[in-house]
C-alpha cells in the first residue's frame, strides 16, 4: 500500500531524512517511534509535502505520489492528522466535520458521512453548534479523527496523536485506533509513547538520527535489547 | 440631551467609515498575517476612482459607484499579486512587507498628488440640505446612508464569513494556515479573495468620504491609523471585534470633543492606539475566542 524508498528530506537545507525505506501493508496499524529529533515527524511531513524531499520515492498503491497536492493526496486516500493542534477552534465542531468533507461534492453526500461520524463519536453530535475550542482535549482529538475519517481514507497518517493527553484518554484514543484499522484502514502513527505504539502496532520501525534503526513486528521490538533499554527505561 | 444625541450620532457614523476601513484590514491581516498598511492608500484611491468616473468621465452615478468598487478590489489584488505575493514566495519576513505596505501606501498617495494635484476635490453627487430633526439631533441623508451602508455590508460580510464555503476556508486559514492546506484548503486562493473583500470594503468606505464630505490624496494615512486603531481596540484577531472597536473609537473621538477642543479629536485615537498597545493589545474582545 504505502512504500517509501530511500526518502531523504528535510527542512532549509538542514538533512533529517537521510534515506527512510518504509512499508505499510492494508489494514496494518505501523509504528514509527524513536527520540526526538530523529525525524519521525518528517517521514508523514514528507508525505504530505510539507518537508523539502531531495531524494528517494513514496509510492501509494504502486503510484508515485511525491510532490502530490494535499487534495490530490485526500483523493488518493491518504489522510493526515497533524502533531498538536488538529482542529480549528474558532470554527463549530460540525463546521471541522464540513471542512473535512470540503471535496465531497455532493452536499447529500457530506451530510451522510457526518452523521456516520457523529454515530461513531456520539460526543461530537452533542457538541454539534459548539465552537471546538470549548471541547475537552481529548473531545479536540476525537473531533480531529472524525475529520479525518469523513474523507473515508485508505491509509491515515497520525502524528503524536496522545500528545498532551491523560493515561486515560490516551488509552480510549488507542483503543479508537484500532477501531479505525477494524474498518479497513491502514494507519502509520508516529509516537511519543513508544510502549502504548509497539503495543498497538502490527509492525514498528525505530528511527534513530534519520535512518531506520530496527524493524519488527510489536513481540520482537519490545524484547529488543535496544529498545527495553533505550526507550523503555529497562523496565519492560 | 441633544447634545448627547448629536454626538453619538457623530461617533456613529464616524465609527461606520473606520469599521469599513477596519474590517477589510483585519480580514487581509487575519487570512495573510501581516500588516497591509497600504489598505489606507485603497480608500483613497477609490474615493478618486469615483471622482475620476462621476465627476471627470460623467458615467452615470450608480455605475461609477460599481466600477469604484470592483477597481477597488482588483487593486487589493493586484497589490497582493505583484508586491506581496512575489515577497513571500523569496520568504521575506513581515517586517519587510510591512515596508513594502508603507512604500506602497506613499506611492499610491503620490501618484494621486500627480494625477489630481493637491487640492480638495469634491463628487458633488450630493445637495447640501439641512438635515433631519431627530429629538433635537440633525441627520443628513447622506448620513443616514452611511450608518445604513456600513450595516448591510457587515450582515453581508456575517453571513459571507460564516454561511459560505469560501468564509468557512478563510476563517480555517485565518486561525492555522498549516492545518488548512492539510484538509486541502489552498490558501494562496484564500488570500487572493481576502485582498478582494478586504479591498472591495476600503472602496465602500472611499466612496461613503467621497459622498459625504472631500477626498484628499493623503487621506488614506489618516483613516489607516483609524481603522487600524479601531481593530486594535476590539481585537485584531477578530474582523467583527475590529468592527466593534471602531465604533467604539468612532463614539469616543466624538464624546471627547465635548470636553476638549476638536483638534484634540485625533488626538486621542493616538492616546487609545498606545493605551491599548501598551495594556490590552488583544483588544476588548480580541483574546476571547482562542483555541486551547
């Protein structure tokens, strides 16, 4: 579904991709954890375009998508939820739902998928009129996965998605995500929390100073030597 | 109680002029993040546009009245295209497109003073008449116009922001440029249609001066530092707090020539400008819609 070749990338000439090969299988949940900096963010960024590529290739069902448009890319079916602030706050929550849906057509259409989203996420049909800066934290990031979905995409990209959130909402939002995959979507997640990911994961890629350090399914990666120490405090 | 009354009739429709000057900057500012101080140079360009097509060619008022505002905004755009536009595409900072803007707005002031000379010029569309007594207030027509203008224009511009696709797009840019190209919003197209509106309202605004009292070519400077103080008081970030604001400037300006002389009166838009720089910068209602 989704490949990477040697993706090399960056920002204002500084290299932080230096050259990324990475698959996503259908309906696969794939984890990319590692330490800040390491470039995490910039493999999904890369992919939307939103980071300088110098070289490599990203093929989405065998199609080249590099250097794609964001709405050729939402067309496509790739979907990306942003690191932080993923709503806009100013706007009501149904006005997000509609901006998600913004290249749907046919306004029947639109409305028929919000209220599959509101069925799904019953908080956001309660919260319908209410601009979304009054939402939760956790209200926010359910709200930026229903406009998402509204696109009904094939693979859905998420960036720190338990970023400022509490155990217990993290642990609802990963419980949400494999809902997601149920559905036949797949989902590449770059984490933070790098136990809660490999967990959730069907297969996790470590990125270490912009190279892909490990590569293995959750049983492996979490025996790993490297990774108990490194990322799991040796406590796992 | 006249006296009252006349003077916040005054704030009002004082207050209406820098709303309209107000809400088509905050509107460019809020969609493109930087300060487009040429939007002054707009109004006054406009005021002589109609002067140039009522007064000079002699087409009939109502569609010298159309082409002012369509040429007003095609000028915010094609300031937007030529000057900006190519600025932010060699990454310039907002510091030098806020020169560009100032550099912009003396130019147009200019090319005026060429083309029309210094002198005041005057539509003469309309015949002075006495006004209408109201509770011992007078009102002209023309007045009465104005305070009526500004209105529609702002239900026009509520329901545009708020009911449209193309209003929904410009708020999501406004509040995160970044986040908007993600859900697939182009906000280059986004900033064009904000220099249009945002334009097309500093031409309603030249037009409104030009009817009603006389166009200068440096009155562009003056109604900027209006309109941009009226944004500051309600809040830069918001086009209708921007619109609050300056009637509130507008109302303030006027009740406080009742007490100081009237040359205090720009005055202490300056004191307001600082006051609120320098204590509420958010303005009155400005911070009070942010995100978490």
């Amino acid at each position: 579904m989704l490949h990477i070749k040697n993706l090399h990338a960056g920002y204002n000439g500084l290299e932080i991709l230096k050259g990324i090969n990475l698959k996503v299988g259908k309906k696969e949940i794939v984890a990319l954890v590692g330490p800040n900096g390491a470039g995490k963010s910039t493999v999904i960024k890369s992919i939307f375009n939103l980071a300088k590529i110098t070289g490599g290739y990203i093929f989405f069902n065998n199609k080249n998508i590099l250097g794609l448009k964001t709405h050729e890319l939402l067309k496509e079916g790739v979907c990306y939820l942003n690191q932080g602030r993923t709503i806009f706050g100013n706007l009501t929550v149904r006005e997000n739902l509609e901006l998600g849906a913004r290249l749907i057509k046919n306004k029947e259409e639109v409305k028929k998928r919000i209220s599959a989203i509101y069925k799904k996420f019953q908080i956001l049909k309660k919260r319908e009129n209410d601009f979304a800066y009054t939402l939760s934290g956790g209200q926010q990031q359910v709200l930026g996965l229903g406009r998402a979905l509204i696109t009904k995409p094939k693979i859905l990209l998420l960036d720190e998605p338990s970023l400022g959130l509490s155990p217990k909402l993290q642990k609802e939002l990963f419980l949400m995500i494999k809902k997601i995959k149920k559905d036949g979507i797949s989902i590449l997640i770059v984490e933070q929390n790098a136990k809660k990911a490999i967990e959730l994961a069907d297969r996790t890629y470590l990125l270490e100073d912009g190279k892909i350090a490990l590569e293995g399914s959750g049983g492996f990666i979490l025996k790993h030597k490297k990774i108990k120490e490194v990322y799991l405090g040796g406590r796992y | 109680m006249s006296l009252l009354l006349q003077v916040a009739i005054n704030g009002l429709i004082a207050g209406s002029i820098y709303a309209l000057v107000s809400s088509g900057f905050s509107l460019i500012y809020n969609t493109n993040k930087f300060m487009h101080f040429a939007h002054g140079a707009s109004v006054a360009v406009s005021g002589y546009f109609l002067y140039g097509f009522f007064a000079i060619i002699k087409l009939n008022f109502f569609y010298s009245l159309s082409l002012t505002l369509i040429f007003s905004a095609l000028l915010g755009l094609l300031i937007y295209r030529i000057i900006y536009l190519p600025l932010q595409n060699r990454k310039a900072s907002n510091v030098i497109l806020l020169i560009a803007s100032i550099s912009i707005l003396i130019l147009l002031q200019n090319l005026i003073l060429l083309l029309f000379g210094a002198n005041v010029k005057d539509i003469e569309f309309v015949e002075v008449k006495k006004g209408l007594e109201f509770f011992g207030a007078v009102i002209t027509l023309t007045q009465i116009v104005i305070l009526l203008t500004a209105v529609l224009f702002f239900i026009f511009l509520y329901f545009f922001m708020n009911k449209t696709i193309l209003g929904k797009n410009m708020r999501a840019v406004s509040e995160n440029k970044e986040l908007a190209s993600i859900v697939g919003i182009n906000s280059r197209k986004i900033s064009d249609f904000s220099f249009l509106i945002g334009s097309f309202l500093g031409g309603a605004a030249g037009i409104l001066i030009a009817v009603e009292q006389n166009i200068t070519p440096t009155m562009g400077t003056i109604l900027m530092i209006k309109g941009f103080t009226g944004a500051v008081i309600g809040g830069i970030s918001s086009v209708p707090a921007a619109v609050l604001g300056s009637y509130l400037l507008g109302l303030a300006e006027n009740f406080g020539i009742v007490f100081l002389p009237s040359g205090y009166k720009d005055a202490i838009s300056f004191v307001l400008l600082f006051l609120f720089l320098l204590f509420r910068p958010e303005g009155i209602i400005g911070g009070k819609r942010r995100t978490k």
